[in-house]
C-alpha cells in the first residue's frame, strides 16, 4: 500500500548522518526486552559488524547513550534493524524508524552514579531500588531513568553524573547518590512511550502512519502530494487507552500535549469556554509540534438532532474555525476521543477535520497479557504468579481495569507484609519493597473483590 510505500521510503532516505559508527534503522523493542537497556540485533547482523553479545553499543542521534548488546531475531522485524525501548529511544531522541549511529565501545565498572529527580520527592531505598531494577545497566550522563512508586506514581530522574566519568556499568558494588533536583527537560512532552500500551500493535501502526510520520516527515507527504491530517478521531471504551495512546504519540515525537475535556469545556462561563479553546490552540501553535487532545467530545458536539444548546453551538464553530485555521498541517494535530462516535456532530468528520478514525477496542487475551505485562514491570513478582492465567480469566477488563488489578495486588502484598507502613504517602520505597513479593493469591483476592 501506499502507506507502506511512504515508511520504506523513510527508512531508506532519511537520518542525519552521523560519521562516527554505522548507521541502523531503529526499530522498535519486545515486550520482554523493554526496561533491560539492552538493544537487540540479529546473531548475523552482530557477527557481520564484527561485534559480541553482552559489548556495550554507544548509540548516537541527537544525544548520545549506551546500551548492552543483546542477540536476537524478531519474526516481526525481520533480521536488520536494531531494536531499543522508549526509554532508549528517548535518551537519544530519536523515533522508530530514524538511522542512528551505532558503535561498539568499552565501559567501566561504575563506582558511583548520581541521580537528579525532577521534582521534589522522597526518596527511601534508592541504593536497593536501583539495584534490583538496574543490575547490569549502563548509564551515561544524561540518561533518563522512570522509577515507579509505591502508589503507581512515576518519578523521572537523570544521571547527573558517574564516576568515572565514562559509560558505566552497575555492579553490587555501585553507590547509588541523589543529585540535587534538576529541571525536566519539557514538562509539557509527555514521558511516556508505545512500550505502555499494550494489545494495541494495529492501532499504533495506524497512528504512527497518519499522524506521527507526517509530523516527523512533512516533506515527504508534500512531495508525494498527501495531506497530513489535521484531526483524527479515537473511539472505544473508557480506559482502554485513547488518552495513553495520545500521550505516547506525543513522547514519541517530542511534541508538546495539552489536553482538555469535553464536560470541562462546557462547565465554564459564557465565552469562556470559546476563550479557552483559543489559547489552547494559539499555545499549540507557538510550540508545534503539537498534539490538541480532546476527550469526551461528544459532550461538546452532540448530533444536531440531540438537543443542542447555544453554548454547544459557539463551541462548535469555534473548533472548527481554529482547526479550519491551522496553517501547520501535520505539525498541530487534533486527536478527540469519544465512546460514542456516531453521536457526535458530522460536521467534525468532514474532510479537514477529523477525518481519519481509529477504533480503540477491548483488548482480547493476548492484548490483557501484554497489559499485565506492562503494569507488573518493575513490581517484585513471586514465581508462582501465573500471569497468562489471570489474563485468561479477565475477559471484558480493559487497560484501566488491569492497571487497578495490578495496583491493587501489590498493594495487598504491601499490607501484607508490612502492616505498620503508610500507604497514604506516595514514594519511592526500594527498601520496604525488596522484603516482599506480589503473590499470585494476591492477584486472585484482588480480583474477587
Ligand atoms: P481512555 O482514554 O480510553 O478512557 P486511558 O488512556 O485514560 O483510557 O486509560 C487509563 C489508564 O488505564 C491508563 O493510564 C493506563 O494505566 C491504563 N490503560 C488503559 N489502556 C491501556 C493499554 N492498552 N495498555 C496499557 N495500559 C492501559
């Protein structure tokens, strides 16, 4: 298809060319690999360059970072291609699909690293808790590191500083310090990547071909005479993944996300409402890239027939009038959502505006498994957690139903072990963690509830 036409043709034509290492085309990590800091490639590929499983890549794009090498083959991505997690990608700010330069370089047994939270948060265990999840990882100075807390909250910290001062592997005898706070680098891109959505494959195929690669590439869509899609409609269900999947579109690409909500919209007083719009799209605009996310837009334009009011009608005009406006096609991107996608305005859907639509469905089984997956990484699994089962057993759940699952377990896990903790404050707890182990019964007591 002419999608397909338009992503080989990205491979193959685009990059900046940096001299130092070979140039691979990124690809995107397997499920069991993200959170590793390890890029795959296949034994052949390895063996053709002349490299080792286990050597230490430095990976250059816009900055630089180093990961282990890890040998393997993917049936999905075929045999060239070197295969890293968001994480990886974001330390290099590079996107699926990007050349990057690849070299084999050595590294040293880290002494010590510093870590700088971006916000001011407590911080118990942080020797233990970068043990147990990094055992092996190498860090270079400016590497992003997501830890979650006790409550399924997520802190972002970097590496302000190792010692020595090179590419450093983490041994049992590593100290692990707190750096003073640092700035994130911009609050308004979203830190989250496509390695949190799970059972979603087809759905991210279809987002990253209209709107993230014409985002990333507009010549391309020029000169091949396409126009790069100014709205595109998300419909399915609550919490199954419609704002995520916005979000980490927006990660992906370094684009600055605003969200608002259909019922807030509505709530505000006369032309305020109108107003609000307005300075969303003008913030937009001033730091496209940009992603508009609006949810529940069925609150704001309902079917005509349906009762329509005044306010619903200024609302209207004003959305289509702004996005009829947007001069940046393909760089501002509107993505609404909605669970009921017949009962919105058909004026939304003509072409121009949202004209592209992706469905956002129930995840099956194999969709839950991977969503599990997501929402136990990092959790202390028992070896008797059985997570195939339980995604066997949760049909109906969606994302937002397994994340509580999954939250809920550890948190019986949690109570469990250490009766005397307070579970109201929210922090990062490598020392209270590493005495327990989230146990199957924990999963099934949270499910019979
Ligand atoms: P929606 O916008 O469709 O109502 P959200 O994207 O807000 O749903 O999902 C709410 C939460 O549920 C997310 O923050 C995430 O924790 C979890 N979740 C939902 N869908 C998924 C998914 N497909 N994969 C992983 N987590 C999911």
């Amino acid at each position: 298809s002419y999608k397909n036409g338009i992503l080989e043709l990205t491979f193959k034509q685009l990059g900046p060319e940096k001299p130092k290492g070979r140039m691979v085309e990124v690809k995107e990590a397997a499920q069991q690999h993200v959170g590793r800091g390890v890029a795959v490639l296949h034994p052949g590929v390895i063996r053709r360059y002349g490299w080792a499983a286990g050597q230490i890549l430095e990976l250059v794009y816009n900055k630089k970072t180093h990961v282990k090498l890890w040998p393997g083959s993917s049936k999905e991505h075929g045999t060239d291609g070197i295969s890293i997690d968001g994480v990886t990608r974001y330390n290099i700010g590079a996107g699926i699909g990007d050349k990057i330069s690849v070299r084999a370089v050595e590294a040293v047994d880290a002494e010590q690293i510093v870590l700088s939270p971006t916000e001011n948060i407590t911080v118990d265990g942080l020797q233990e808790y970068m043990l147990r999840n990094y055992a092996n990882h190498v860090f270079t100075t400016g590497d992003s590191i997501t830890a979650g807390t006790r409550l399924g909250g997520r802190a972002q910290f970097f590496v302000t500083g190792t010692k020595p001062a090179k590419p450093a592997i983490v041994t049992e005898r590593t100290i692990f310090k707190l750096g003073s706070m640092t700035k994130a680098v911009n609050p308004y891109v979203p830190r989250i990547t496509y390695d949190e959505l799970g059972g979603l494959k087809n759905e991210v195929q279809k987002i990253r071909e209209t709107v993230e690669l014409p985002m990333r590439h507009p010549e391309l869509f020029e000169q091949i005479g396409i126009e790069a899609p100014k709205g595109v409609l998300l419909y399915g269900p609550p919490g199954t993944g419609k704002t995520l999947i916005a979000k980490a579109l927006a990660g992906e690409t370094s684009a600055h996300f605003t969200s608002l909500s259909g019922p807030e919209i509505m709530g505000r007083h006369y032309g305020e409402s109108e107003e609000r719009i307005r300075e969303i799209f003008r913030q937009a605009e001033e730091h496209a890239p940009s992603i508009i996310f609006i949810d529940e837009i069925d609150s704001i334009a309902p079917r005509r027939e349906e009762v329509t009011g005044e306010v619903e009608k200024r609302v209207v005009s004003q959305l289509l009038a702004l996005m009829d406006g947007i001069k940046d096609r393909g760089k501002v991107v509107v993505i609404a959502a909605t669970n009921r996608p017949d009962s919105i305005d058909p004026a939304l859907r003509r072409p121009g505006r949202f004209d592209r639509e992706i469905e956002i469905g129930i995840p099956d089984e194999g969709g839950r498994l991977e969503i599990l997956n997501i929402h136990t990484r990092g959790m202390p699994l028992g070896d008797g957690v059985d997570l195939r089962q339980i995604a066997r057993i949760t049909h109906g759940f969606v994302g937002a139903d397994l994340a509580a699952l999954s939250r809920e377990a550890a948190m019986r896990s949690l109570r469990r072990a250490l009766p005397e903790i307070d579970l109201d404050q929210d922090k990062i707890s490598g020392s209270a963690l590493q005495k327990i182990k989230v146990g199957h019964d924990d999963f099934g007591s949270a499910l019979r509830e």
